[in-house]
C-alpha cells in the first residue's frame, strides 16, 4: 500500500500555508489519520501536502471570556487529557475520549476530524449540542460559523477550497449544567453506529435547556431539535429521546439496518438523556 | 501521469542513534525503519492502521507507524523495539511479557510492548480496565489478551517498586 508520488511542503507560519493550499492541486495534512489511509489506498492522490504541524499557535487550549478556544491542530488526547477541557466543557473531552484508540488519538486533531466530518464521526455530536463555532482561514481574512452551519453533508463542511479549519470554540458550562456523550461502537473500526450528545440545564430535575447533538445515524451530524423541545417541556427522557427518530432517512449499511439504527438511536438518546441529568445534579 | 518527486533530506533519531537519508515523501516510516535501516522489531500486520503491530515512539508518543510518512518524523526522536533494552538488560516490560507468557507467536509483540510503554509512561499503576482500554490500538490473535494484561500489570508493578 503505497501512495501516489506527492511533493512534501512544510510552511512555518498561517499566511504561507494558505498560500500554498491556493494550489488546487494542494491538500492539507494534519494528523493524517483520515488523509494516509486514504492516500495508501489510492482514494487520494493530492500531488501537494501541505503540513500544517509546523505552523505555530494552533495547537493550543485556552480559556476566553467565558469560552474554550481550541486550535485546530490539538489532538484528540491533547483535548481528552487537558484539564482545562475536562474542568470546564466534559462533554468535548468524553467526545475525544471515545475517538479510535491511543495511537490514532496521539496523531489525530480536532480541526482534521471536522474538516474530513465522516458521518460516523465523534465530535460532530459534541460541537452541535455545544453549538460550538468554528473559525475558518482564508486568504481573504477568517470567518466564523456555527456547528450546524458548519456540517453540510457526508464528508462535506463550510470550509471552501483552500480554506482552513483554525479554531473551535465551545462554552465553559454553567453551573447545573450536565453533559454526556453516549456511543455504540462497531467493534472493528471502533467507529460510532450511533453516536448521542446530550447537554442538558436542570433545576430539580426540571429540564430548562437541552441540546442533542447526534451521530451516525444519517449522512451528517445533526441537532435532534424535536428532542430538545420535548425535554424542554416536561416529557420524560424515555418519551423524548423516542422523538430522535422522527423523519430521518437513517443510513444502512453491513453493519446496521437503517431500522436497527433507528432503534439504537432512541436507545442511546435515553442513556445520554439519563447520565447528562444525574451530571446536573 | 508521471511526476518527478525530489526526494527529500531527514534527519531522525532513532534509539539515540541520529540517521539521515534521502527518501521519497511517500516512504511510510515503518518501511524506512524496516527496509532503509533494517530495524525489523516494528512489524507489519494490517497495513492499515488497525492492528498497532507497527507502533513505534516518536517524541514519547505510540503512533502506527505504517499511518505516518518518513518525513513526518523528520527531526524526531523515535523508539522502536530495539532501543528498549540497555547494556544487554531487558526492560522491565520485555521482562514481565516473558515471565507472564506475554507472547505466543510473538508478531504482535513489538507493538504491544511499545503500546504499553506509553501507557505506563502516562499512568504507572494503571487498573486492568485501563490497560485493555491502553491497548486498543493493538490486535493480538494468540493470547487472548489475558496474558498481556498480566503482563502490563506486573511491569507497573516491578518498575513501581
Ligand atoms: C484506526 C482508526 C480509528 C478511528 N476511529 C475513529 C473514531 O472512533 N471516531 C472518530 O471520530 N474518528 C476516528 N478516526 C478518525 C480520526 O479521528 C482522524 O484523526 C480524523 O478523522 C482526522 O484528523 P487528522 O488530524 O488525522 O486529519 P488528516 O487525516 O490529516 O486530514 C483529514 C482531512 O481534513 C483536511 N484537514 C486537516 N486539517 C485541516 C484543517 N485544519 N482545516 C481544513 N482541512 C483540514 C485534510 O486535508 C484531509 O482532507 C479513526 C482513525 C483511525 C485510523
Ligand atoms: S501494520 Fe500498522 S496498524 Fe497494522
Ligand atoms: S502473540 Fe501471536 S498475535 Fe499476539
């Protein structure tokens, strides 16, 4: 398994990696942990990689205004072993937790996992119950968009051609707040069947605020917002995470039936509904 | 389409041995270490990122070696298999496989090893749930793992003491 001859860049600094990444013939390379699996099997053949793991300041975790700022080129077990996100946003932190296995989460980064946003991917849950925003270089100057902006499709995100992922920025959770990220994982690639975030507001048991990022289950990550709206307003955990499964076209594969997944959905729903509540209390 | 590449000049240390080569970007790193070295302790299972019998250590981090490039590693400090025992001592995991019956057929094994250098480097008395969860990087299709685990839990506790 050998991939196709590529020229090998490294720019120091932001403004010549996307100078670099101007040429369409250019892909970015960070952890490599989507992109040389792909280029060994010949499904990628970019004639340039651009390697972002010499450009400075983007693998750092820090704390602003009431928010997480997190580069792009942190890795999964940077994010899952710092204090700072394991204090203040657990959710991101049991997300990358749950990513692959050691090797792949010392080399893979957050703003490669949702650059590449595999349908089965685990941040994606996270970020959209987190409603993160994402900040994207360009030559032009960078932008911000939210989670739900940012993932349009299988494999298919806001960030245009030549364009980089620089920062994700998640909330430091208020007080009474409780998170969970629940995962069924197909055994062999470790990858989610279904993945469910819940983040959830709670005053005695009495849910203010629920978010529910989600998985997986259909061809991109995805709010579950009748969910939300249910916990909301007083239904219990077993009756709204039901509502996950409303008028989503669930993927099918080898490894689930679109009707199994759809179950499975309702499942974890109410696990990551019942664990982000006792994290409430 | 053909495509002249240059290749490229790295500098790597490897066991604390510096080497430099010219290699082509597209060189895996386990093939440079296997077949432009000859440091065949790092295996091939899979080649695709699964079975972890390539790990490796560079800059103090278990990586599947057959999931990076060469160039990659340029200016890194690398540990393979070979450089984990010193003045013809076994290092106190390669012991504690060997005492435990940490290998069967042994392909697994270099990886293993390394993989359960790192997760003693990051947690010294780890519990057995956290060694399997350390090692799931790495197939094993001999042992059953029992005896693996064993062995992590014994070499914690021989370099604990
Ligand atoms: C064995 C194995 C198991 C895995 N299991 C899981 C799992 O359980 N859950 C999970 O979520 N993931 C899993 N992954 C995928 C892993 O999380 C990858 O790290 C991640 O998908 C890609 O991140 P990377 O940094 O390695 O990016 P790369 O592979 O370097 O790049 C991926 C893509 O993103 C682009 N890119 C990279 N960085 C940027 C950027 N900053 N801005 C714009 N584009 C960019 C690249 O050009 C490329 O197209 C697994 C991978 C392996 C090999
Ligand atoms: S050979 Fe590298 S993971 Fe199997
Ligand atoms: S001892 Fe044979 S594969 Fe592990």
């Amino acid at each position: 398994m050998i991939a196709h001859p590529f020229d090998y860049l490294t720019p120091k600094s932001l403004p010549e990696a996307l100078l670099l990444l101007a040429d369409p013939d250019a892909k970015a390379l960070a952890g490599g942990m989507s992109l040389i699996p792909m280029m060994k099997l010949r499904l990628a053949a970019p004639a340039k990689l651009v390697d972002l793991r010499g450009v400075p300041g983007l693998t750092s975790i820090s704390e602003e205004s009431g928010r997480l700022k997190i580069g792009a080129l942190a890795t999964h077990f940077d994010i899952e072993s710092s204090r700072l996100v394991r204090a203040k946003c657990p959710l991101l932190a049991m997300a990358a937790a749950h990513i692959g296995d050691v090797q792949v989460r010392n080399m893979g980064t957050i703003g490669g996992s949702i650059a590449h946003a595999d349908p089965a991917a685990d941040y994606p849950a996270a970020l959209q119950a987190l409603e993160a925003t994402i900040s994207i270089a360009g030559v032009g100057g960078t932008r911000a968009v939210s989670a739900a902006e940012f993932f349009v499709d299988t494999f298919t995100t806001a960030v245009g051609p030549g364009e980089l992922v620089v920062e994700v920025s998640v909330p430091v959770e208020a007080a009474g707040t409780g998170t969970s990220y629940q995962k069924c994982l197909q055994p062999a690639s470790g990858f989610a069947i279904v993945g469910v975030a819940a983040r959830l507001q709670a005053v005695s048991g009495n849910i203010s605020m629920a978010r529910i990022g989600v998985t997986g289950l259909s061809g991109c990550s995805f709010r579950a917002n009748g969910v939300e709206a249910l916990l909301e307003s007083g239904s219990d955990p077993q009756a709204a995470a039901a509502a996950i499964a409303n008028g989503i076209d669930a993927n099918s594969d080898i490894h689930a039936s679109a009707e199994y997944r759809l179950h499975l959905a309702r499942v974890y729903a109410a696990k990551a509904i019942r664990a982000a509540l006792a994290a409430a209390r | 389409m053909m495509i002249a590449i240059m290749r490229r000049a790295i500098a790597v240390t490897i066991n604390g041995k510096r080497h430099s080569n010219e290699v082509e970007p597209r060189l895996l790193l386990i093939h440079y270490l296997r077949d432009v070295l000859g440091l065949t302790g790092p295996h091939i299972g899979c080649e695709t990122s699964i079975c972890g019998a390539c790990t490796v250590l560079v800059n103090g981090k278990a990586i599947k070696s057959c999931t990076m490039f060469a160039v990659q590693a340029n200016g890194a400090d690398v540990l393979t298999i070979e450089g984990l025992a010193s003045d013809g001592n076994l290092h106190p995991i390669q012991n504690a496989f060997w005492e435990e019956h940490g290998a069967q057929c042994g392909y697994c094994t270099p990886g293993m090893i390394m993989a359960s250098k790192q997760l003693l480097d990051r947690n010294a008395s780890p519990t057995e749930e956290e060694i399997r969860h350390g090692l799931e990087g790495n197939l094993c299709r001999c042992t059953g793992y029992q005896h693996i685990v064993n062995a992590v839990k014994s070499a914690a506790a021989k370099m604990g003491a």
